[in-house]
C-alpha cells in the first residue's frame, strides 16, 4: 500500500469523514444517488477539494466518490460535475457517464462537464446528441454549451448540427464572446464557410491569436494567399504577437504563391521571435523553401536543426522528390535508416512518387516489398501510390495485381488505375473498368472522365467520348478550362472539328490558353492551318499571353497544311514579341514544316545553326523529309547520326530501312533489319480501328482472324475491280519487301485500313461516315485508293493516322494529298 494511499486515509480521518474501502477496487463506482431529505456530515467543499488534489490517480477518486456517496452530499450537481470531469481527465468515461445519468436534477454545469469529457476522449458524436437533449429538456445552453457544441461539430466536420448551434449561439448574443466566438470562426472555416467565418470574425470586439489562425489558416487553405498575408500584417499591425501555428500559415502561404523574397522576410520573423529552435516552424520552412524551388535553402534549414522530427525528415524529402531530385531523396532516405529513427507511410510515399516520376521500376519493386514486410498493404494511399508507380514504369500487370488485391478502393485509386490503363496502350480495358466503377458506385471525379476522354481519342471512339459528354453534363460538372480542353481534342481527333469548334466558342470567355492550344492543334490535325492562325489572332487581341505549347501547335499546324512563310514567321517571333526562348520542340517543328514542303536544305542548314545540340526528335523530322521527298544520301547521314544517338530507337532503323527499300537497295534493308534483330528491336505492327455499334475493332495487315474475313475480303477484290476501272493503278513502291509484283499488289490489298473500310462498308447503313484510326502513317498507295472507294460508294471516310486526318468525299481529300 502507497503512501499516497495512507495520506488519503489521514485526510479522511482529519475531516472526521468515516473511511470505507469498498471502492477502492478496481470495481466501478456505486451510482451517484441523490437523497435531499437525508442529512450530511460535511460540506461539499471538502470533497471538491480533495478531487482537486488527488485528481490524477483513479483509486483515489473512486475513494473519495464512495465517501461523498455515504455521506448523503446535498449539492450533488456541483460534485457531479467535479466527478464528471475528474473521470474524463483520467480517461474512464464510463464511470463518467454513470454519475451524469444518475444525476436527478440536470443543469447546465454537469451537462457542459459531460460534454467537456467526450471532447477529452474523442467521442464527438456524443456532443452534440446532448446538446439536442439539453434544447428538448428546456436546460438552459451557456457559452460554454456552444463552444464545447462548435469543437465537437469541427472535429466531425457537422454541417447540419454545426450550423444549427452556429444559429443559436448568434442569436444568443454568444459570438461576441472571444472563446465562442473564436470557436464559431474555427467551424465555419473547416467546413468551408469561409465567407461567413469572415463576418463572424470581423464583428469580434476581441480577438484572440488562435482566432487570428483560424482564419488565416482558412484562407490559406483555399488558395486565397494574398488575403492570408494581408490578414496577417493586420495581426501585426493590432499588436498581436504571432505563433507557431501563425508563423506556419504565413510560410505556406509563401510557398505556394511562389513569393520567394516574403518568404524570406517571414524567415527572419521567425528568428527574430526566437522561433529557431521550434521544430513545427523550421519544418514549415523546409516545405516553404522546396514549394519555392529553392531546396539548397530547404536543406540548409532541414541540416541545422537541433532536433528532427520523423515529420521533418519526410518533409526534406518530399522536397528533393517535387524538386525532381530524386537521387537526393533516396540518399537522405538511407541517411534516415541509418539514423534508426524509422519511417512511415509518408516516407514511402514520397520515394514511390520519386519511382514514378523516373520510371524507376526496380527501386519502386524494393520499395513494395518493403510496404509488404511492414503489413501496410492495408494503407489506401501507398497502395494507390503503388499502382500509379507500376503503371508509369509500364509495368501494367503489376499495377492491375495490386489494384485487384486491394480490398477498399476510393475514386483516386480507381483514377489511377484508369489512367495507367490508358496510357499503356489499354483504352478498352479503361472503359471496361470505368463501368465496373460505377457497378460498384464510385463517383467519378473530373480526372477520372478526362481520363476516361483520352481513352475515346486513343480508340478514335465518337459514341463513347459522346457518353462521357453527356455524363459530365448530367451529373453537374462544371465545364472548366481543363474539362473543356479535354473535349475539344476528344472531338478534334474523332473527327468532329465542328463539334470542337463549337465548344470552343461557348468556353472562349474563360480565356484560358490551355483551351485554345487545344483548338489550334485540332485544326492542325484537319489541316485548317489558317483556322489556327485565326485562333492565335483572336488571342492577340484578347491580351492572352502565349505559351510554348501555344507555338508547338501554330508551327504543327502551318506543317500540316503547307504555311512555310507564316510557320517561319511564328518562329521568329517568338522571342521577339513574346519573350519565348525557342526550344528544342519548336526547332523540331520548324525543321518538320520545312522538310515536309520540301525544303531540306534549309532545313538541314537549320539543324546545323541551332544554339544546342539537336535532339532526335529534330533529326528523326529531318530524317522523314529525307524519305518523303527520296533524298536517299542526306537520309544516310541522318540515319548514322540518329543510330550514334539512339541506338534502341526502333523507329529510325525502319525509316532507314524504307528509304533503301524505295530505292531498290535490298542489300542495305537485310542488312538494318539484321542489325535491328541484334538490338533486339521489333518493328511497331501497323492497325487500324474502327468503331460499329458500341464496340470497336481492330484489323493488323492482312488478317483473317475476323469472324466475317470472307466477305470482308471479297468485298475488297470487288472494289479492286471497280477501282482499276476508274484508272486506279497500283504504287508498289509502298510495298517495302522484296517481292514480285503481283505479291506486292496483294499485299497493298491487304493494308489495315481497307480491311476496316471494308467492315465499315459491310457493318453500317448505306450513306453512313465511316471513321478510321490508324496507328502509322497511311501510304500512298491506301491514300488514293481511299480516294476512289469514296467516290464509288458515295460514302464520306475519315481517317486518322499517326500524323493528321483525312476526310475522303466524292474522290478528293482535304488534304490535297500534301501529308
């Protein structure tokens, strides 16, 4: 038996209060009773007393609640609520929660005490149960109610009961109480009322330093960082000194509007404060300094501190990995290891986002192990971290295994399957999935239907990219630059340039740039060159600045539709008039627009000027002029520099292999494609996709895995009859093997794109469009072939191919045969 215990037992005695030690088991308390007529030996005073001096230890407690039971204590609300709060403070509610509904007359005091204990233990949706129960007994609410009422609804985010108490304290005059008052700002800014946070806290006569956060706080929570730094010169300015949690705000904001030299200055605020050595602000100044790109600052501050925080290290590196420097993430990581401090989820986070960003497959597979080791499989945001990492290092069954195991899904680890899907070549599957997603009624987010757009644009699918249209309209989403951007190129590279141009229009007022380079492209694709130029025009006069991708499509619009001048003149004046350094991309574009037209010579002058080496994108431009316009020597040379540089570029091996083959020099095609077999390369099989009903197919040359390939091939040796007659003469020059003539011929017949045209013809109502997507480049054998199936069938056919798109109607194609 303790001291402490003995000391207990002498206080009894001293206050001539008969001893028991029935309660002093680990038993709960006997109810608190309430006798008003009986009498009572001491005054409650002395029990109060003795609960505030033994509070801390529940054998004592229950001690003394037995002896104010045996002593009959008359003023039971007032050692209730004592009681109430001592048992609350030690953690036992239960015995808490026995003296409160033992209580035969409830007042405000032992209600406000009750709620005090389940916002100590955490149990929020008790609060405002009692604050109801208190409005339906006539118990008067205090301040007190609506503060502990307002704490409890903020931790559960309670719009409709929150708002409810918000109502009541108002009208009860309680706002202007600092505490409530500060309490009601703290709700509304949560629960995203910020304007009506605003009102509440401007009308305060008094305003506290934690009032003062909460809506600072707020405003740097939704994005609005200049108001949160005029908000907080205002606090300075009334003589409020601020804290951490201030000082914290103040550098977030900072951070993310990029205002490095305020930045700085809230630096030395934080020193000057004699904050340096407080390991929640120095934290936030390693997030400020790497939200800022500056993270030799970050670790400068991150390597000076006393002490660190798990928080902290995750911080630093957090910031080398949003910096891209992600060798530095993973050797403070090992730093970390080393240290024996551990890790937790954040730090795995970061790190598999550093795998993502790199590709880096192998250290993303060490990193998964790692979760499996320590059983965090269960954690939704590494488990979803996980399948964005397989899926961008193109490890997309492993991703699809992961997704699969996972037992809760929410709409971001559902996105992130869905885009790994569609950027890996796996559209249909994308599509399959989203509808297993609403099976199972998970609520798109707006990534998730951009997404799900892309898909539609890779399959060439209108009636799908329609539907999800038609999704976004339903269910209310607003149509945003982003969205917007998203269906103009949805439509654009369906083929519906007048649908893009239409949405275009109505969404102008938002004048977002993005939305209108998405409108150039799509007309580049079509070869309304002069349309894009128009939309350039438009931005001018609308004071919109342009942005490089602005010029990458002005420039592959003017290639697309044979505007040299005017493609060199945006070359030029781009620096000149809109301070646009010219990349690596734009000189690529401008060396394709001059090959293409047939220009070589300046283009390779072109590529010899430029201020940095040429990248393969350049060359590979150069390289495709050289083939088109059969300049077989300047393509050797190419060639040779592209192998020196790329040596696992497949493409370049096949264009140098094409162009030996259109000159007869089948030694030197054996010869690439034995060296291409060294390497390990595979030819990319050309496809074309055509979309009947709601599903979409897919024909490779020459097959004949289609259920009805007989009359698909039928139909094509009927046209090839009817075509000859109409003067059609076959180009074998498009036919790159070694072969006899008559093989040639049937090989051309055998093409992707007049196998899909040919199911269109046979699948769909006479007088219908027929609407290709292919792959690759169409040759030009298939090009004036198309040409005359559209005149003989009196069919509009649009096809898509790698580089643009064709519309055949009545023998002619809006290309004018310059692609």
């Amino acid at each position: 038996m303790s001291l402490s215990y003995f000391h207990l037992k002498h206080t009894f005695v001293k206050a001539r209060i008969p001893y028991s030690c029935r309660c002093i088991c680990n038993c709960a308390p006997p109810p608190f009773v309430s006798l008003h007529h009986a009498p009572f030996n001491q005054p409650p005073s002395i029990f109060s007393s003795l609960l505030h001096q033994f509070s801390n230890t529940l054998i004592h407690v229950k001690s003394i609640h037995a002896q104010i039971i045996k002593n009959w204590v008359s003023n039971e609300n007032f050692l209730a609520s004592k009681l109430i709060r001592v048992y609350s403070n030690l953690g036992f509610l239960c015995p808490a929660r026995k003296v409160f509904d033992q209580c035969s007359l409830m007042e405000t005091t032992v209600c406000n005490a009750m709620m005090a204990g389940f916002l100590t233990n955490q149990q929020y949706i008790e609060v405002p149960k009692l604050f109801k129960m208190m409005g339906c007994c006539d118990i008067e609410v205090d301040s007190y109610t609506c503060m502990f009422a307002l704490k409890a609804c903020t931790s559960m985010l309670d719009d409709e009961i929150g708002m409810e108490i918000v109502k009541t304290a108002v009208r009860r005059g309680f706002h202007f109480h600092p505490y409530v008052g500060s309490s009601m700002v703290n709700y509304l800014v949560k629960c995203g009322y910020l304007d009506d946070a605003r009102k509440v806290f401007d009308g305060m006569p008094e305003k506290d330093v934690v009032c003062w956060n909460s809506i600072i706080g707020g405003f740097v929570r939704e994005g609005l960082f200049k108001e949160a730094i005029q908000m907080f010169l205002e606090m300075i300015g009334g003589g409020l000194s601020p804290s951490s949690v201030t000082m914290a705000s103040l550098l977030k904001a900072c951070g993310e509007s990029g205002l490095k030299k305020l930045g700085m200055c809230a630096h030395g605020c934080v020193l000057a404060l004699g904050m340096n050595n407080d390991l929640f602000v120095l934290t936030s100044l390693v997030d400020m300094y790497s939200n800022l790109g500056d993270t030799d600052r970050a670790a400068l501050v991150f390597n000076n501190m006393c002490g660190r925080s798990l928080i902290s290290w995750n911080a630093m590196i957090s910031g080398y990995v949003q910096n891209g420097m992600i060798p530095q993430s993973f050797a403070l990581f090992q730093r970390l290891v080393q240290s024996g401090f551990g890790f937790d989820s954040g730090t795995l986070v970061s790190l598999i986002r550093g795998c993502s960003q790199t590709s880096d497959l192998e250290n993303g597979k060490i990193l998964h192990a790692c979760i499996i080791r320590k059983e965090l499989e269960s954690n939704l945001v590494l488990s979803t971290a996980i399948v964005d990492m397989y899926s961008k290092c193109g490890a997309i069954k492993q991703a699809t295994t992961v997704f699969g195991r996972m037992g809760k899904k929410n709409v971001i680890t559902w996105t992130a399957m869905l885009v790994g899907l569609s950027k890996n070549g796996h559209a249909e599957d994308a599509l399959k999935l989203f509808c297993q997603m609403q099976e199972e009624n998970v609520a798109a987010n707006s990534v998730t239907l951009v997404s799900l757009l892309h898909c539609c644009v890779h399959l060439g699918s209108l009636k799908k990219g329609r539907s999800i249209h038609s999704h976004l309209m339903r269910n209310g989403y607003a149509l945003d630059a982003v969205i917007t951007s998203a269906l103009i190129d949805m439509y654009a590279k369906c083929g519906k340039i007048r649908s893009a141009e239409k949405l275009f229009n109505n969404g102008f007022h938002l004048k977002d740039v993005i939305l209108c380079n998405s409108m150039i492209m799509g007309y580049g694709m079509h070869g309304h060159g002069h349309y894009a130029l128009g939309v350039y025009s438009r931005m001018i006069q609308e004071r919109l600045k342009p942005n490089q991708t602005t010029f990458v499509s002005l420039l592959t619009a003017c290639s697309h539709s044979g505007l040299v001048e005017e493609g060199k003149a945006l070359f030029h004046c781009m620096e000149r008039d809109h301070n646009i350094k010219p990349l690596d991309k734009h000189y690529a574009c401008l060396v394709d627009l001059l090959s293409r037209a047939g220009h070589l010579k300046e283009a390779d002058a072109l590529v010899k000027q430029m201020p940095f080496q040429p990248s393969t994108d350049v060359l590979e431009a150069l390289l495709s002029g050289c083939r088109t316009h059969k300049n077989i020597n300047m393509g050797i040379q190419i060639a040779d520099r592209l192998i020196s540089l790329d040596y696992l570029n497949s493409g370049i091996y096949i264009m140098l292999s094409n162009i030996y083959a259109e000159a007869g020099r089948w030694d030197s095609v054996n010869y690439i494609r034995g060296l291409m077999r060294m390497q390990g390369l595979k030819k990319i099989p050309g496809f074309s996709l055509i979309e009947v009903g709601n599903q979409v197919y897919t024909f490779f040359a020459s097959d004949d895995s289609h259920p009805r390939w007989s009359d698909i091939y039928q139909l094509l040796e009927n046209l090839r009859f009817e075509v000859e007659a109409e003067g059609y003469i076959p180009d074998t020059s498009c036919v790159l093997r070694d072969v006899n003539e008559p093989m040639k011929v049937k090989l051309l017949w055998g093409h992707s794109e007049r196998l899909a045209i040919a199911f269109g013809l046979l699948s769909t109502p006479y007088g219908s469009l027929i609407r290709i997507t292919k792959n690759l480049r169409v040759c030009v054998d298939c090009h004036t072939v198309t040409k005359y199936i559209s005149k003989i069938v009196q069919r509009e056919i649009i096809v898509r191919d790698a580089n643009r798109f064709h519309h055949f109607v009545n023998g002619k194609c809006s290309c004018n045969d310059y692609w």
